[in-house]
C-alpha cells in the first residue's frame, strides 16, 4: 500500500495528490473489482490536476476534495464522484452511468458526449454545457453559457437559471428544460408544450438533485426536426 | 495551446513577491507552452525617468552605450532595462534608429519587458525573475502554431509605451489586417498573428482611442480565437473572444487579481482558498486599475 493511501476509521481511503502521483490514484480506481470494499475514496490536494478519476467501472464513491482540472470524472462508469469546488472543461464527459456533483461552477463542455448518468452542477456551467449529449441527465442550479446542448442527441439538460446564445443548437433530440431566460435559441430548437411525461422526468430530475422547483416554473425546449432530412430548396446555401 | 499568467496587486505589501508569484505560475503553465516565455513587469516608476528594455548581440557594450545617455543600466541576459532623463529620450531613440542589430522590446514609465526561447523555469531564471519586484505583471508561456519559435516570436509583445499584450489561440484574418495597418505607417517584425493584434491596438490608441474601447472594437475586426490579456501602466485588461474555446480562468481577493489558463497556476498564490473564481465571459471588456 502507497504511502499516499490511508484507510481511516470511516473506512474511507485517502489518497493524498501531494504525496503520490495522479497516475498511481487512476490505476487503483480503475483497477478496483466488482466487488470491492474499498468503496469510499477521498482525494486530497487536487490543486486543479487533469483526469482526475477518470475510467472508473465499479459503484464506489470518490470525493475529490478541492478543486479539478480537465475532464475529471470523465468516462465513469457507475460511480459516485464528488467535486468539492469548481471543475474545468469536460467534467464528466462521456459518463456512461453514474452519478457526478460538482459542488462549485464548471467550465465548458460539462457532460460532452455522455451516454447515461446525473451530472449535478451547483453553480454556473459555462458555454457548450452538453454538447453531443447521448443520454445523460444534467442538472445546472445556476446559469449555463452558449451552445448548450449543441447538436444534443438524447438526455435531459435541466437548467436552474438562464440559459446563454444559441441554447440546443442543430438539436436532435434531448429535453431542454429551462427556468430563467434564454438569451437565443439556436438553429432548430423550438419551445414545446410539456406534457405529464416530461413533467415526471423534470420533477424526478429536480427531486434527485435536491432543488426545490416546481416542474411548472420550467420551459422546455427541443427539437423542430427541420434539420433531419436534406431540403433541395437548400442547396444554394452550400 | 499556449498559457497565460496575469497578476494584478491591489495590497502593495505583496510587490516585492512579484515576480517569485509570476515565476510560480509560468512554470506550472509549462505543459501549456514549452517553446518560449516571456512577461512584463511593472515596476517602480521614478520621476522624469524613463525606461528602455533593450535586447542586444552578445558582445555589445552596453555599459558603454547606457553612459552616453547618462542611464542607469540593469542587465539581465540577453536584455539590459536603460533608465534615463525623460529629455534624453529623444536621443537615445536616434541613435536606436540607426543601430538594427539593437531591438527595443518595450519603453515606458514602468513597463520591464523579458522574453527568449526555452522552457520557462529556464527564461525565468535567465532574467531572474524570481527576485523582481512590481504592482503587476503579464506572462505567457508559448507552444507555436502561427509562426516559428525566436525571441522576436515569442509574448509578450509591447503595443506601445507602457503597455503589453499576450495572447492564446491563432487569429486567421491576421494578414489581412496587418497589410492594412501597415499602410497606415504600423511595423511588422515578424509574421507572428499576435504581433497583428498588438499593433491593431497600437494603431487604435494612436488614433485616440482608449484602451477598453479598442479592445471591444477588436472584438469586431479581429477573427479567431483569442484570448488577450493587456498590461498597461496602472493595471491589466482580459478579453475573449466570442466563442471563447480558450480557457481562462480568474481569482480575485482583497490583495490581487489574477489570470491564469488554468487553475493549476494559481494553486499556490497566497489565499487562494477564499478567493473569489469565475471564468471570464465571452466576448466582455475586463479591466483592473489602481491609481497611479
């Protein structure tokens, strides 16, 4: 056992980054198995550190006590993860399934590409919050910036407060709920009427990411569907 | 890629770890731009002084040539800051005309301006930064893409008396705009697309322009990607652009304002717990002064 890692009485293992490197704390969470005991994780002194807990595949939970760099908690796979503090571009990015809190503001590109998962989001996301999204669920408390959920695929982005420019932009499907202001909608997206099944997704989502709001203080947003299929009227444009 | 480190001091207790703090944040930022480093330091001003940082072959006798202006002369490396009588300026610039093989990186009050190739722990130490002492200070590690590694390459690059500028990310109209400043009398060193941006705001501050409205003009003429941040002689300014791919990230305390590409460079900045984080937005003038 490194001298970074320390079981304590709670059972939780401390990993301290300023001890060990990086590539020593991704090897033991991705090499955990299935049944492991080791399931509570706590990392110390992240100081901003890239990949941070990326690639894990068994249901353990990781606080990454600080705050993280690029792509933390990228391509989880079922587990647990916390940030407390502010995360960088791509947070979880390519979630598959899982959960991710980021207790603080994060940066571009949250929960780019993620096929499954809630990523919870305290404070502010800023531009491209979702892009490519392909299942995941988001949940912003604060703002999200510009082209969120960009050419989305499927997934719920729910979003606290105001959304940025060109918000689901070239969209294809994937439910945009927002509660404050849209400054534009991008090309394709249009607001919908919500019906009782979005309303349930919506109020499950908010349950689950303890935010005190009613489904009916929501707008939501999603896909006109114009962009599917090649219009010939079009192809002067290109 | 390319990295940038800004800092701003409001508690003046702070100035004489100004440069140890930058020092700090440009090696972190190594990753980010191992090419070339450079950074501006504003230090000091003394009355009816002014200050000429020059970059001179090795061999030149620079002792000799600070004397003839009656300078004071600090050397550091390849570069020596001449500190002269504000009437001996003119002069001094004459005789700068007519010697090409003397480059001068930056004039100004307070403005110190260093840059080389290597790493920039190396570039660092070269000029000592460590032990340099200033209200605020700019600095840029750089990984090239629009032009090749020199000196003449690298950031930050001077737009004026006193002021600065580095930048992350590659403008693509730089030619176009730089063949149309030229015409308007701004000289080119280099093909650097920085260089462009940094005598963009030369020329708009020389038509009368003040500092924040050139650069939210800039925001309409200059193409690409960018993040900028400029030094002046009383403070620094921050813009991105509208798309903002670049990464910026800033902390604000009662004792300093800093920039940093990212957070890992301003791990180690005193209070940097409390402070205050958010990222910059897009397409928005910031700007930090304090009284001169």
């Amino acid at each position: 056992m490194s001298s970074a890692l320390e079981k304590t009485m709670e059972d939780t293992i401390m990993f301290d980054l300023a001890a060990a490197p990086l590539r020593e704390l991704n090897e033991k969470l991705q090499t955990l198995p299935g049944g492991t005991n080791q399931t509570a994780w706590r990392i110390a002194n992240p100081r901003g550190a890239h990949a941070l807990a990326v690639g894990i595949t068994t249901p353990v939970q990781v606080l990454i006590d600080g705050h993280a760099g690029y792509y933390a908690a990228g391509m989880n796979d079922g587990a647990a993860i916390t940030i407390n503090g502010n995360a960088a571009t791509g947070v979880a990015e390519n979630m598959m399934s899982g959960r991710v809190h980021v207790k603080g503001d994060a940066s571009q590109s949250a929960g780019a590409t993620a096929h499954g998962g809630l990523l919870i989001i305290d404070g502010n996301a800023s531009a491209r919050c979702g892009i490519s999204m392909k299942g995941i669920d988001i949940v912003v408390k604060g703002n999200v910036g510009h082209m969120s959920a960009f050419m989305a695929q499927s997934g719920n982005l729910v979003v606290c407060g105001d959304a940025g420019d060109a918000l689901g932009d070239s969209l294809y499907e994937a439910r945009l709920f927002v509660k404050g202001s849209v400054k534009s909608l991008g090309a394709d997206c249009e607001k919908k009427q919500m019906g009782a099944e979005d309303a349930a997704i919506l109020s499950d989502l908010l349950q689950r990411a303890g935010v005190a709001a009613k489904p009916e203080e929501f707008t939501l947003y999603g896909s006109a569907r114009t962009l599917y299929h090649f219009h010939v009227d079009n192809a002067g444009a290109y | 890629m390319c990295g940038i480190a800004g800092l701003f001091l409001k508690n003046s207790a702070l100035e004489p770890q100004l440069g140890a703090l930058m020092s700090q944040m440009l090696n972190v930022l190594t990753e980010r731009g191992p090419d070339s480093a450079g950074f501006a330091i504003y230090g000091a001003a003394a009355p009816g002084q002014v200050k000429f940082t020059l970059r001179a072959p090795a061999g030149f006798d620079m002792a000799g040539f600070a004397a003839r202006f009656g300078a004071s002369l600090s050397v550091h490396d390849d570069h020596a800051v001449l500190s002269l009588a504000q009437e001996k300026a003119a002069e001094l610039r004459n005789a700068l005309a007519k010697m090409p093989e003397i480059i001068v990186v930056s004039v100004g009050n307070r403005i110190e301006l260093f840059k080389g190739i290597g790493l920039p722990e190396e570039v660092g130490a070269r000029f000592g930064l460590a032990g340099m002492a200033g209200s605020h200070a700019v600095g840029h590690t750089r990984m090239a893409t629009e032009s090749a590694v020199t000196t003449e390459g690298a950031h930050p690059f001077s737009t004026g008396a006193d002021q600065c500028l580095v930048h992350n990310g590659s403008l693509s109209n730089h030619n176009d705009v730089r063949r149309r400043l030229m015409r308007e009398g701004i000289n080119f060193a280099t093909q650097n697309d920085t260089e462009v941006a940094a005598g963009y705001l030369s020329y708009k501050l020389r038509e009368g322009a003040k500092l924040d409205a050139a650069l939210t003009q800039a925001l309409e003429d200059l193409d690409g990607f960018y993040n900028f941040v400029v030094g002046t002689e009383t403070g620094f300014g921050v813009l991105r652009d509208p798309v903002s791919c670049k990464p910026a990230v800033m902390a604000e305390t009662d004792d300093y304002v800093a920039f940093a590409s990212e957070y890992r460079a301003l791990a180690d900045l005193p209070g940097i717990e409390a402070a205050h984080l958010f990222e910059p937005e897009p397409g928005r003038v910031y700007f930090w002064e304090r009284a001169a």
